[in-house]
DNA sequence: CCCACTTTGTGCGTGCTTTCACAAGCACGT
DNA sequence: ACGTGCTTGTGAAAGCACGCACAAAGTGGG
C-alpha cells in the first residue's frame, strides 16, 4: 500500500455525512477491540444504525476505501475517517460554567477516544473557583482570554445558566475561539465564521413528547407512523 | 387566550418544523417575560436565529395563527405550540444513571418550562441506591419495571455507561416506554414504534473538530495535505 | 483461465427542506 | 369608504438527502 498524491477529492462532503461520520468510527471501534480486521458495509452499516446504501455513499465522499468482494479494512477506515474528521491533531477544550452540567463534562473521561483534551475550567463562582475537578484548578472567568491564548484553546465548551451564556460565547469570539459548544438554553448571537453547535435536553424532550402524543392520539386508529431521528 | 375546538387541521407536521418548535416556544416565552404583547415574523426569526419564511411556514403547519399587517399574539402562539408539542399535559420522566451526568440532569431544574416531571431517579451502584438526589431517592435499577408502572412513565432517559445503556433501554421497552432518550454512546436497538433520541457530546465535539479543522485548510492556503498511509 | 459469488461505488428517481417572491389580508388614518 | 402600509401565508423553484438497484471490480474454486 503506497501513499497517495494529494487526493483530488476534496470538493465538500455533505452536512449529513458529516454527522454520521462519528457514529461509524465510534461502530469501527468497537469492531476492531473485538479484533475484527475487515468489515462489510452491510454489518458496518448495521452496527451504526443505518442503510447499508447511505453508509456506502457517505464513505464514497472520503475517496475509495473499500474493496469490492471484500469489505473496508477497519483499521485503515478509522485512520481515515479520523483523518477526515480533523481528530490526528488535538484539540483544546475550555468549558465554561462547572456546574453540574460542567462537572458531568469535565469527568466525562474518553472525550470520544482521543484529539480532545480538555484545557481549562472557568467559572464565576468564587465558591467554585480555585476548587479541582478531574485534576484541574478551576479557574475564574475573567482569565477566560488569557488561557485561550496560553493553553491554545480552540473549542469552547458552555455550561454556564442561559443568562451567562452570550456573554461567554462573546469573549470567546473575541478571544479568536471559532468552535464553540453550547448547553446553556439560548440562542447564541455570533459573528459570521464561527461554527456554534448546540445541545438543548429540553428541547429532545418536547420532541419526544411531541411523537408520544402523536402516538397516543392516534392510537387504535389509523396505523402508526413512528419517528425516527435526526440530530 | 381561549381555546379553540380541536382544530381539524391535523396532517402531518414536517420532522424539521417539530424540531425548531421548541426553539420558538423559547423564544416566545422570553418575549412574553418581557411583556411584549404581540410579534413579527421577523422578530421571532431573529430571536430564534432562522430565516423569517421559514419560520412563517412553520406555523402555517399549525394553523393561521397570525394577523396580517400586525403579527402574531405571543401569548396565543405559546398556547398553540404548546399544545401541539404536547406540553399541555404532563410527562413522567424516568433517568438512569445517576453518575455525573444522571446528576446533573435531575438538578437541571425547569425542565423546559413546565410539562416534565422526574418521577424516578433508578442506578445499579449499591452505593448510589439509597441516596437522594434533587430531592428524590435513587432507587434500584430492578425495581425499574414497578417504577414505570407505579408512575406512569413514559418517558425513559439513559445516562449510563455505553456497556449498560442497551440493556436498561431493553428494559424500558418490555415496561411499555416507547420515548428514550439516550445519553450513552451507543446505538440503541429498539423494536419499531420506539422513538429514540440520542445526545452525544463526543459526536458533537467531532464535528466541530470538523469545521474547524476545514476552515484552518483553506486558511492562507491549502497547503498540508497529509497523504500518509497506514497499512 | 474462467466462472460463480460477493460487495463496493454510484446513477437515478423520489420526497423532503429551504428560500424566494408576491398576492391576499388586516389595521389605521383620512 | 377607501387608500396606504405592513405582515402573513403560500405557490413555485432550487437544493439536499435517501434508498433502490445494478454495473463494476475483486476473490476464490475448479
């Protein structure tokens, strides 16, 4: 197997295929503990949850990786996605807000296996600041700045209650922090060029809540349609 | 604020809109703690961070619940969404895994406004079992099933370790739950009629680390293309 | 070497989403 | 009553995403 030239390919890989890429490394994985050397699509496809057709396709986005007859090779698929995905360099995290929330995410060990270390703890609390969490001091807000350029923090991770949040993710920006992840209940306000992603629990219940009433109204009536998910 | 009959409307709401209700219904209700009394589309796309059409064919998937020239009366509008997510009646919400994260969710207080209640806060650790978190006592994970019945369950929430998470879905399941929300990262297998949402900070992080590693490629140049192989 | 079998990669039809752009509708002033 | 100004609700077009179904490509047996 000898390298390749710069790989052509490069043209944009679809949104959608984007989201699902983590969910099949996170299936290759696994395979590969169990000591698995090479996978098909159709039971690659059927350990993440998805059309054997729509893994094939969104694995065609990266390039050709797969040998016909046989299957992809699992080791070199992860290396590959993992490439694709940005995770072969580490990324520096700093959450903000070490509430309960912020405590779960500081412990929550195997940050999706590697590439992700966690470089910062802030808080505005001063009962909270200089305490340690997972063997970090957390540290105060107001040195938010500071430790994004010292420690080179490139994603931002928010925890704080919504009322805090835009401002955090303000100082981030300003702070030349583009990736940012937010728990807080808010719509966060950002700049062109800064990629916000948003995890909202509230916001999964009142879907969930929405096709259980759906399922309840029309019950012993008309067939069910049941809904399936989307991230 | 008066209701309406039942409303004959009742086709079918597209999956995107019911995704972005909760997000208006926010947005709504802080508009209604400031005492603003009615708004524009455009207003109400502003606050919720989407496109104005967009929002407008939205609610036109509920009804016409708008006054041309004038807007919408937010008071009425939260009614309406509220009603169609199902908040207007109550949801038992059962977690499992009362770790960090299991915590953090059962203190997570207004559980997106009101129409979710924890009833049952259930762990497998001898050690957690007995103790009180948010108020109520962690039970034991096998008196899931009793627990489900005794409080009308009906919504089951997953924070255990990936390795536990398939099974206590399996057990929701046999207990008659059909909405889970799952928290563990793995892929839940469930019968048809089961809706599951996952939440997965990891895959979250991923596609940042996605993004954010495209924008730096294109950055300056596009030199570093690394086209190493791995054999 | 050839054939039967397996599995990838993809062209294509279908249906869902988003966005545009504008007619229709309502309030208000004259 | 009527015109003006603003905002909704919605056809229509464009763009994506999904999944089928099959040709292409590789494996292994005879």
């Amino acid at each position: 197997m000898i390298s390749r030239p710069p790989r052509p390919r490069e043209k944009g890989i679809p949104e959608a295929t984007v989201a699902r890429l983590p969910v099949y490394l996170r299936a290759l994985q696994v395979l590969q503990d169990r000591g698995t050397a090479t996978v098909s699509s159709e039971a690659l496809a059927g350990a993440a949850g998805v059309n054997s057709a729509k893994l094939r396709k969104d694995l065609s986005h990266l390039g050709s990786y797969g040998t016909r007859g046989v299957g992809y090779e699992v080791e070199y698929l992860i290396y590959q996605i993992s490439r694709e995905l940005g995770l072969t360099q580490d990324w520096s995290v700093a959450i903000v807000g070490i509430g309960n929330l912020g405590r779960a995410l500081a412990n929550y060990g195997g940050f999706g296996t590697r590439g992700f270390r966690i470089a910062a703890l802030l808080d505005a609390d001063p009962e909270v600041v200089g305490r340690t969490v997972a063997s970090l001091e957390v540290r105060h807000i107001d040195s938010l700045e500071e430790v994004v350029h010292s420690k080179g923090v490139s994603i931002g991770v928010i925890a704080t209650p919504a009322g805090s949040a835009q401002g955090v993710a303000s100082r981030f920006v300003e702070a030349g922090v583009t990736s940012i992840l937010n728990f807080a209940p808010v719509v966060l306000n950002v700049p062109d060029g800064v990629d916000v992603r948003k995890v909202d629990l509230s916001i999964e219940l009142q879907i969930l809540a929405f096709h259980a009433q759906r399922r309840a109204d029309g019950d012993g009536r008309e067939a069910e349609r049941v809904g399936l998910e989307m991230t």
